[in-house]
C-alpha cells in the first residue's frame, strides 16, 4: 500500500497508509434536502507577481473550471467572498469580473450563484454613514445586472462608522429597500476578520444577535437568509429558533456544521441549517456525497460520511482562522483543480509545513483527496522541494 510522508511540528518525519478514493458519485441534479453553497476561491496565474499589495491577476480558466467542479456535484456556488481572498488579496477590479464571470458559468452550467456585496471598492479607511450606504448600493446593483444572488457582507467601513445600533438599522433598512429581491445578510464573526469586533451595534453576539432579527423582521420581504459565521453552535441555533417562517439559517460554522446541517433528521435539534461554507469548497465531493445521504433518508450514512471531515475542517480554519484561504487552496492544489500551490497577494506562505501535513493526514483519513496518488506526489514534492526526506522521492 502507498505511504504518505507526514511531517510533525519539531521536523520528523511519520508514514501513514494512503487510502483509496471513496468512489463517490455525482447527483442527477441539484441537492434537495438541504441549500448547500460552497464558498469558492480564486486561483493566481502561476507567473504571475503573486506577491503582497499587488493586483491579482487570476488564471480564469482554472478558477471557473472549479466552479463547474462544485456545480457538477449538486452544490451552488457563493463566489467574491471571503473565501475568495476579499479584503485579502482581491482588488476592487478583479472581484468585479469574478462576479461577472461567475454569474455567467453559473447560467451556463445552470447551478445556483450568491455572490458577495460589500463597500470594500471604496479606498479611504474611514467613511460616513451616507457614504457606506451609497457604496453597498453601488456593489448590489452591479450584482443583481449580473444576474447572481447577492449576499450583504459585513462592512468593515460601517464597523468603523456606525455609533450605535441604530446605524446598523438604517443602513440595512435603506440597502435592503434597493434590492429588487431576497438577499442574504452575513454575520462575520471576529476569529475571520477582528476590525468586525461590536458588528450590529453590541459586542456580546445576544445582543447583537436581536438587532439582526430586529432587520430581518423590519424587512422580512427582502430577507432570503443569513449566514452565520461566529463559529459558535449555540449562537447560530438561538438565531436560527427566532428567524422568521421563509428566511433560511446558512451556516458558516466551519466548527460544527455537521450536527447544524443534520439538525433534527439526525436527531441533534429541532431544527437544521443549510450551508454556505469555504468547508465545503475544500470537500465538495464528500459535502455531496453527505447531503445525498439525506436526501435518500439515510441520516446515519450523513454522519459516517461528514462527520470525519469536521476535524480536517477545524484544522483548515484553526487560529489565525483568517487564514483558513491558505489550507482550501492547498487542498485544491492536492486534488487537481489547480497547477500550482499559488495564491493571490502570496498567501499561500501563511501556513507552516507541519500544518500543512495534518491537512494532509486529515484529508485521507476523512476520504477527502479526489485523486489520491496526485494528492501523494504532489505532497511528497514538496516536502522534498523544502529540503525533507521523502523515500523514493528523487532529490
């Protein structure tokens, strides 16, 4: 059986047996147990100057190709997101054609595309609250002509502007009021970015918590959903309890999902979330695979299946959690949908070898390499390429 390298925290090295791929199949047709988006990234030109503070330049094709990948497997696609290296990486230009293209391949393969809306267009740090309303409709018009799902992203300008709950009330009262439909609102908590700390007016996620439901009921018919991504189970069911009939809880626990999306078929609460996760961008597959379990009434074929890939996930998204982006193109790179392990402003350095490899551990043990052997010699490459021994790897 083939061994895989593995490399510990003080620089030894361990083997383990590489498993073989799960032979998982793809649906007919969309999923329909539960809304499952995967929050997408974006993948560099390999030559090109991939390096801090400069503009990406993004290898469309390999980027797009990822999308069918996910769209092939039953799931939707929420694109321009964090995920997506905004605010890190991502300029204004290059998330306005991400939008664009998205939307398009979205239409071609006829999968489901959110995108992200934000102010991060606008360059000046500190702006007014008339100011942060104008550039939040400036990004939804874009989006709706697009003819993708719009999503309202935290807003670091209105973190830095609002005085007080009621200045959240008002710009979401007036940008929700601009939709031409339901949106989805997301609530980023600060472990993905800390300059969000006291978002919808309190630091204390109950408190903050009623001024969101507060938006939603004031604006119920504009309110498709919300995402939730404070990585704490117990906030997102005390939301997700309180949400009006017809608006969705996604979660963006990439921590707890499994037992939050199984929720009550798998008799882990009264209810479930739907899912809009980067989780679910570095395992499509095994996502796919899971939520198919559901929808042919096998709640305990879900938890074999998902339930192992929720220590690969808290391992990609552990702390700094920001720089979870580093381990969903790592795990890309390992199965194929891109060339090179490259990102954009050079983030692919934010993660450490040895991190690197429990990635890798977790991966095979959770049946989440697509190719496994590629994954293997891809791995196995690299930690030559950084001076490591690998047996039967050519110096």
């Amino acid at each position: 059986m083939p061994q895989l390298t593995l490399l510990t925290a003080e620089g030894a090295t361990s083997t383990a047996d590489l498993n073989e791929s799960p032979g998982y199949t793809k649906p007919d047709g969309p999923l329909h147990s539960r809304v499952a988006y995967a929050a997408a990234h974006v993948v560099p030109l390999t030559w090109a100057d991939n390096t801090p503070g400069r503009p990406a330049e993004v290898d469309w094709d390999a980027t797009l190709d990822f999308r069918r990948a996910v769209y092939s497997w039953g799931l939707g696609v929420a694109d321009a997101m964090d995920t997506a290296q905004r605010n890190m990486g991502l300029d204004a230009a290059a998330t306005r054609e991400l939008i664009s293209r998205s939307a398009e391949v979205a239409r071609e393969e006829g999968g489901s595309v959110v995108v992200g809306v934000n102010t991060d267009h606008v360059e000046a740090e500190h702006i007014s609250i008339d100011e942060v309303i104008d550039a939040y409709k400036t990004q939804l018009h874009f989006t709706e002509e697009q003819g993708a799902g719009p999503v309202l992203m935290a807003s670091r300008h209105l973190a830095r502007a609002a005085e007080s709950a009621d200045d959240y009330r008002r710009v979401y009262r007036e940008v929700l009021g601009a939709a031409s439909g339901p949106v989805v609102l997301h609530w980023l908590g600060t472990a993905f970015d800390p300059s969000l700390e006291g978002y919808f007016g309190a630091v204390d996620w109950r408190a903050a918590s009623d001024v969101l439901l507060e938006i939603i009921d004031e604006n119920v018919d504009k309110v498709a959903g919300v995402k939730m991504s404070l990585l704490d189970a117990a906030s997102e069911i005390s939301v997700r309890e309180r949400l009006p009939e017809g608006v969705r809880m996604f979660t963006g626990d990439d921590f707890n999902y499994v037992d939050l999306i199984g929720g009550d078929t798998v008799g882990r609460g009264d209810s479930h979330s739907d899912a809009l996760l980067g989780a679910f961008a570095a395992l499509t597959p095994v996502a796919s695979a899971a939520i198919q379990a559901l929808d042919a009434g096998d709640p305990a074929r879900y938890l074999e299946i998902l339930g192992p890939t929720e220590e690969l996930s808290r391992q990609v998204f552990a702390a700094p959690t920001f720089y979870y982006k580093t381990g969903v193109a790592f795990l890309a790179w390992l199965n194929g949908h891109q060339p090179a392990f490259q990102m954009v402003g050079g983030l692919h350095s934010a993660r450490s070898l040895p991190h690197l490899s429990r990635i890798v551990e977790l991966a095979n043990d959770a049946r989440a390499l697509e190719r496994p052997e590629l994954a293997m010699l891809r791995w196995h490459g690299m930690l030559r390429h950084n001076g490591i021994d690998v047996p039967g790897v050519l110096a």
